[in-house]
C-alpha cells in the first residue's frame, strides 16, 4: 500500500480494460506511413480507391488492403455511389485524432529543430517563430 499519496481515487478514474486494448489497437492501425498517407488525402477529401492510389502512387490492391484495416478500425468509412466506391474518415472524432497528431508532430519537430541547432560563435541569435507565435 503506498505511503505517498491517496491513490485509489486514482486507480478508479483510470481506462477500463477493454478500452485501454481498444485504443491501443486503434493507434497500432495509426502505425503505417502507407495508412496515415491515406488517411491525409481522406481527410482532405471524399475519393474512390482507383483515385487515392494514384495520388499516392500505390496500386489500387494495395490500398484496398489498407483501406480495409481502416474500415475495421473505424477510421474511415464507405459510401457506394452506383457501381463506385468511395471513402471519407469516418467521423468528427477521426479527423480531429488526425489533425491533433499533425499538430503535435509538427510542433515536436520544431521544438527538436530549434534546440538541436546551436548557433556559430559569431553569428547573431535570431529568435525562431513557430506555429504559435504567427
């Protein structure tokens, strides 16, 4: 039993079992550069599969393939229009996941680029703008 500090308010408010798998789960599909490229176009745009593959230079299979992964997960989903399938995130809920993780990456990156760079010796230091300064 821990001295420290009341932690059984704590262990109750934690994730459920099954949702902490879920989620996991969720961010396992999120893994692949060939999804999240999918996912970019997606999220910028309804489109069928013989579109999304040449936009990204992949055969129609293999983003098939993909697109089934995500289907699964929830990601996006499908719309038939005749003989045509096309494909959009699925929800709000999607896109925001998405774009958050654009956000926080883009930020990390710059964060990384300005405390990795050291300035000359003689060179003057000039402030770096980043995203929430503009």
């Amino acid at each position: 039993m821990s001295t420290c500090s009341d932690i059984q308010k704590l262990k109750a408010t934690l994730f459920e079992t099954h949702l902490v798998a879920d989620l996991a789960d969720t961010f396992k599909v999120l893994g692949d550069a060939t999804r999240v490229r999918i996912l970019d176009v997606l999220s910028r745009q309804e489109l069928c599969v013989g579109d999304i593959a040449e936009v990204l230079g992949l055969s129609e299979s293999a983003v098939s393939h993909q697109l089934r992964l995500l289907r699964s997960a929830r990601l996006v989903r499908q719309r038939r229009a005749g003989q045509q399938m096309f494909y959009a995130l699925d929800d709000h809920h999607v896109i925001r996941l998405f774009a958050q993780a654009h956000e926080h990456v883009r930020e990390r990156n710059a964060d990384v680029t300005t405390t990795t760079s050291r300035p000359m010796a003689d060179a003057p230091v000039e402030p770096v703008a980043d995203e929430r300064t503009r």
